[in-house]
C-alpha cells in the first residue's frame, strides 16, 4: 500500500519521510468520523487531467476536487475511505495524504534588525530600498486590503477558502480574523507605522477562512497559486507541532524554492524544549524563523517570605506589568463571572481553557481585579495574544507554577529585568529528527510586535510576527541584488547574523537560534557568501566514522579577498580536517571540503553543535553546524489522534513516530481511579513515520470515556502522550 504524509497549514509548524520505490507503501487516511474524506494524491507521470481522469475512472465514488501543477504533481479528491484506500494500491501513485485542519498562530523591530539604516541604500535602479518592485505572497487568514496602511501597497490575491479573487479576513462575528492583516503590516505596512519593506506588494492568498481554520488542500492550492503568479518571496507564518522532514507541504515549500521563490515559514511556537520544531518550519530548502525579543521589561512575581521568583509571559494586547506594590493572588476557576467573587484589588489566577484568554480578562477586569494570571491546563509554558485591548495587566504561567501558586495562599509582587535578544521562551527548538538538520535557521523580533489589524493596530507575539520580519528582509535584499537567487539571499541572512547569547558568555545553541538575529544592512552589503549556509554531518554509524561535506564560497565583492578558516574548538573524540587559506578574484568562486572524524570511545556526547568560521578578510562568517553520536533524546511519539471509523463500531487511530519504534502501544486506564483496563493496540519493531490502524468493534473494550497512555520505546527510551478517549459503539 501506499505511504500517508500528513500536511500543514498556518502559524507555526510535520513533515514525514518520502516513500522511496524499495520502502513498504500503506495508505493512511484521516481520523474523520465520517466516511467521505479528502485527500491530497502525489504522483508519477500523471499530470495531464485526461490522465487523472483516466486513472480515476475505475472508482466510481470518487470526485476530483483540484489539480496542483506547481507547488506539488498530483491533484486532491474526495471520497470514501474504502475506495481510496483501493485507489492507493495503484503503482501510478506515490502517496495519498489526508486533508487535515489547522489554525493560525517597524516600530522597535523595524530597528532592532537594521531596518531603518536600510533607506539609505540604493538598488542598481538608484532607487532607495523599500523593497520597490517586489512582490511578497502571504499565505495566511487573508489581508484586509482597505486597511490605509496596506491599501498602496495590495496588488491582488486569491480566496482558496471561497474560491473566488477577493482575499479579504474574515468578518463575520465571533469567526473574524486579524492574523494575515497584522503579518501583511508587519512586511510592508506604509501609512501610520511602516513594515520592513513598505513598498513591497502584497499579494494575499487566503488559505485560512473563519477563526483561522483551514486545510492542506487549501494551504497547498495557495503555494500553488503563487508560484504560477511568479512571486520573488512567499511568507507562511503557520504549522503544526510534528517534527519530520518531508510532509507534502514542506515539499511544496521546496519545489517553490527550487522554482526561484524565496520561502519563509515561522518555526514554531511550542519552545522552549528542544525537538519543538514542526513543519513546515523543517522544510530544509525555506528560511525558518525563530523568534527572539526586542528590548522588553520581564516580569516576574516575588513571593513574599521564601523569595521564590516565577516569570510572567505577558499577553499582547494587556496593560504593562507595573504594579506598584505587593498583592494577594485568589484563585478565579475558569475565568466565568460567576466564579469572580472576591477579586477586587487583588491578581485572579484563572486556569486555561473553555472561555477565550480576553473573555477571562473582561470579566476579571469587570469584577475589579488588578491583574490575571492564566496557568496552564497541560505541562509547560504557553503565549496568548488578546482580541482587544484589555486595561490590566494579563499573564500566563506554566501549569506547575499554577498548581503551585493555588495551592499556597500567596502575597507575591512585581519585578522587572530588562532583556533585548534574547530567544523568546516559546520559540520552538530544533534540530529536525531523521535528518539532524539545524532549524530554525535564522530568528527575528517576535515579541511585542506592533502591526496592522482589521479597523487598526495590534501588538501580538508569536513566531507567527518574526517570520514576515525575513520576508521582508528578503524583499529589501532581493531589490538591491535582483539576480540572486533564493540560496545566496539566505545565504547573506545567515552568513551576517548576530549570535545570541543566554548569558554573556554562553551562546544559544545552533538547533536554538540557528545562525542568529538577522541584521539586514550586513546581509544586504555582504561581500561574500557561503552556501549551504548551515551543516548537518548526520548520525554517527561503525561504516561512517568520517563525515566528508562542502562549501561552496563566492567573493561577490569587486575586489580579491583572502579566506582562511579558524580551527574549532577543541573537543575530545572529534577531529577536523579544515581546508588552507585562499584567495579569491572579485565574483570568483570556490568550493572546499571539510571533513569531521569521529572516535566513538572519547567522544561522549549524544549531540554536538557549534560554528565553523571562515575568515572573509577580516569579517567573520560563521557557519552553523551538527552532528549526532547515537539516537538522541527527541519524543518518540507525537501527533496522535483518535475517531469514528467506515463501519459502525470501529475505530481509527493514527500517530507519528519519527523514529519508530521497539514497542510501540495504546493502554487504558479508567480515568477516575488510574485502574488498567487493557491495550487498545500493540506493536513492535514499528517503521518511523506515520502510522494508521483499524480497531474494530470485537477488540474494543466496552463503551465509556477512558485515559489513553500512548507510548514509544525506542534505544532504551520511552515517551508517551496521555488523552482522553471515548468510545461508544451502539
């Protein structure tokens, strides 16, 4: 059978391993409670629709919905599980992936990156860089284009939720959108506040329709469209959280990369564990941004008597965190008004969940609370971004800190540290699994981020904000160096960056930051450039202790440079052959090898990562890179979801495993006294990727909600993810 990749969709970012002729092929479908479904088919050769419709026409149940010629080869339909399922024993076929649903996730920014230096740069044209003559798609909610900031600069679009010519976000009560507007202002507003690239044109491709949902078909019907309007850069400030390399929509990312279109995707926001990233931010050929912090006071409580401090991520859109004395902290329920009694003057804490993050403020604001703190309902931190301007401070914590904070009546205060680059707490991390890339590449300012919204301004945060500050960046070095091509201005981005530091003289580690905090003047004037701008020397194997790789170096500049390369640091079990110095004529290029040997019984590290700098004259470039000893500590089991099968009574799971798996299994537990009630299913010895099975009724355990512990063992590691399940077979 054939091989099921699953696919992403808006801010932040799964991507699953290509099927190969030799591989074992299985069709995954989509756990959708009912029997018709939609599904994006990839295939050989057949491109033309009378091909499609002559492959088709066996299968009689099945509609042809659309064909996709650019971002990928192949087309999406419509119908029941059985018969796709038969469609993909076809060997015309490479993969059948189910159509899933997703959300959307200048000022100090503008300046922080080098924006503003940049008008005093000119284009070959002796125009000023504004980014005149680009054209930026973003693929996102859609783009109010009346709005007096974008209105010069929109240039048209596409509705893929409606299908019809008129972009707009969503108005209608309750479902409006303000994402792609604020990510549109972000690149190239140009009234009241000004984007990076404020004559930039905007052509907007609404992907995502009411509350921000969406699905792959439409997000790839989007790519596609832009590479048939021929845009220089596309920015898709969306995703998912599973982290594997080749899911439809990366490849999608990477066709258009391949077909000259600069693409930026925002990385993620489920930091700051690593192997956070998620797809398409793990698309290997795309600029993926993580997101770092302009110049911000941090908040923090300090708990009166044990002195204990807890930080604050504070919620755009909230008054600042600048109380001037120490308050009680009451617990607030869910945020409901009927659960804020005894409020007044004091900080509420408010568990996450049910009511929207405003709708808990509004009524803790009307109660009369100083301040809210939401605590999460699941482990780890989280962000939130208000709808309206609240005028309180608003919070959220991390669920351990929550618990903690309700079960000690507590008095606590206010403090501030200041911090400017930083990496912001819910960036996500890399590196990629399977592949062992560095990811993100590259991050920008994404806190605290003011920008264009339906009807005004809003500061949101998200890596969903940093993202369109690259795209931006890319439109200004595209407009200075218009015969660039996509690798060399990623290239200038990530060969120019600023390495950040946690202290002062501890770095980031490479799958944190990647190459660092873009500087756009830098990467605009760079007069030399380093591809592949980041390297992954792989997982350590007995037939592979040496690791051979290249760079390819080019003196853009009009004068001969000399390079020269300085020795990494020193690290037992790891030896470097490092090229010899050389010179190069202006616009000459050259390619070197480096090599990396590695002594397994003195190198103890699962991971390794660092710079290797080359010397442009006296500038420096430094090249971000990694390397695996043995199956690292990434999650073995993520993405896992559970439904209605074809059949009264029977189920469908499907979860990802980017590794495979030892053991892999499905145990419940009843969920109000723990007590095991048997497997739902068990494996072993399971290939890594995406995987589906069929429970019917006879193997299922009697109707009622139950706890499901999904686990995965895999080199002496075990991870699991904890759910509800219910099933109910009458």
């Amino acid at each position: 059978m054939k091989k099921l990749i699953l696919i992403i969709i808006l801010a932040i970012t799964i991507t699953l391993p290509t099927p190969t002729q030799s591989q074992s092929r299985k069709l995954i479908t989509p756990s959708i409670p009912n029997q018709q479904t939609v599904a994006i088919v990839i295939t050989k050769q057949v491109q033309t629709i009378q091909q499609i419709k002559q492959l088709l026409s066996p299968y009689k149940d099945i509609k042809l919905r659309r064909i996709f010629t650019e971002a990928i080869i192949g087309f999406s339909i419509e119908g029941s599980r059985q018969t796709i399922a038969k469609l993909a024993e076809n060997n015309l076929i490479l993969t059948i992936s189910p159509v899933t649903s997703y959300q959307a996730q200048t000022e100090e920014s503008v300046k922080i990156i080098g924006g503003e230096e940049v008008r005093g740069l000119f284009s070959p044209k002796n125009q000023r860089l504004t980014g005149k003559g680009i054209t930026v798609g973003v693929i996102d909610t859609g783009v109010d284009y009346t709005h007096p900031d974008l209105r010069r600069n929109y240039g048209g679009g596409h509705d893929l939720v409606d299908n019809d010519r008129d972009p707009m976000e969503t108005r209608a009560t309750g479902k409006a959108t303000i994402h792609g507007t604020h990510v549109a202002g972000i690149i190239a507003a140009n009234g009241k506040i000004r984007g990076v690239a404020p004559d930039a044109k905007i052509i907007a491709y609404r992907a995502l329709g009411p509350g921000g949902g969406g699905t792959t078909e439409q997000v790839i019907a989007a790519i596609d469209q832009a590479i048939k309007d021929k845009v220089d850069i596309m920015n898709l400030s969306l995703g998912n959280d599973v982290n594997g390399p080749d899911l439809p929509i990366s490849l999608a990312l990477n066709r258009a990369v391949d077909k000259g279109i600069v693409a930026v995707a925002a990385n993620g926001n489920a930091g700051p564990d690593i192997w956070t990233v998620g797809s398409p931010g793990t698309a290997s050929k795309a600029i993926s941004v993580g997101a770092s912090t302009p110049t911000l006071k941090i908040p923090s409580l300090l708990i009166e008597e044990t002195r204990e401090k807890i930080q604050i991520q504070p919620m755009e859109g909230s008054e600042k965190w600048e109380l001037d004395r120490s308050y009680s902290i009451v617990y607030g329920g869910m945020g409901k008004k009927e659960e804020l009694k005894n409020v007044e003057g004091k900080i509420v804490l408010i568990k996450r969940g049910r009511l929207t993050f405003t709708e808990k403020a509004k009524n803790a604001q009307a109660a009369g609370a100083k301040a809210v703190l939401i605590y999460n309902n699941m482990s780890g931190n989280f962000i939130g971004n208000l709808e309206t301007l609240i005028p309180i401070p608003v919070g959220s914590v991390s669920k351990r800190n929550g618990e903690r904070l309700l079960k000690n009546k507590t008095v606590a205060r206010i403090i501030q540290n200041e911090e400017k680059d930083r990496m912001a707490e819910f960036s996500s991390r890399g590196p990629v699994t399977g592949t062992w890339e560095v990811k993100p590449d590259i991050v920008a300012p994404g806190v605290a981020i003011n920008s264009t919204i339906p009807g005004g301004y809003l500061s949101l945060q998200g890596t969903s904000m940093a993202a369109p500050h690259v795209a931006g960046a890319c439109a200004l070095i595209k407009q200075a160096h218009p015969d660039w091509k996509p690798p060399q201005i990623k290239a200038a981005l990530m060969n120019t960056a600023k390495p950040l530091f946690q202290t002062e003289n501890k770095p980031y580690h490479t799958y944190e930051q990647g190459a660092g905090r873009i500087q756009v003047v830098e990467a605009i004037e760079a007069e030399s450039l380093v591809t592949p701008s980041s390297l992954h020397f792989g997982k350590f194997t007995e037939e592979q202790a040496i690791h051979k790789t290249a760079l390819h170096v080019e003196n853009t500049s009009n004068i001969t440079k000399r390079y020269s390369f300085d020795i990494p640091e020193r690290t037992e079990g790891l030896t470097w052959k490092i090229p010899l110095s050389f010179t190069l004529k202006p616009k000459e290029m050259k390619e070197v090898a480096i090599e990396l040997m590695v002594d397994p019984q003195n190198f103890k590290r699962k991971i390794h990562d660092g710079y290797i700098t080359i010397n442009a004259g006296s500038t420096p470039i430094h090249i971000p890179y990694i390397y695996v000893l043995e199956e690292p500590n990434y999650p073995r089991v993520m993405g896992f979801s559970f439904g209605e099968g074809d059949a009264p009574g029977q189920y469908l799971y499907e979860v990802y495993l980017p590794g495979g798996a030892e053991e892999f299994g499905i145990a419940l537990f009843n969920p109000g006294d723990y007590r095991f009630m048997g497997f739902l299913d068990t494996i072993e010895n399971v290939k890594k990727g995406l995987i589906q099975k069929k429970i019917d009724s006879e193997k299922l355990p009697e109707d009622g909600v139950y706890l499901a512990k999904v686990f995965a063992k895999k080199a002496g590691k075990e991870d699991f993810i904890e759910t509800m399940v219910k099933i109910e077979k009458k």
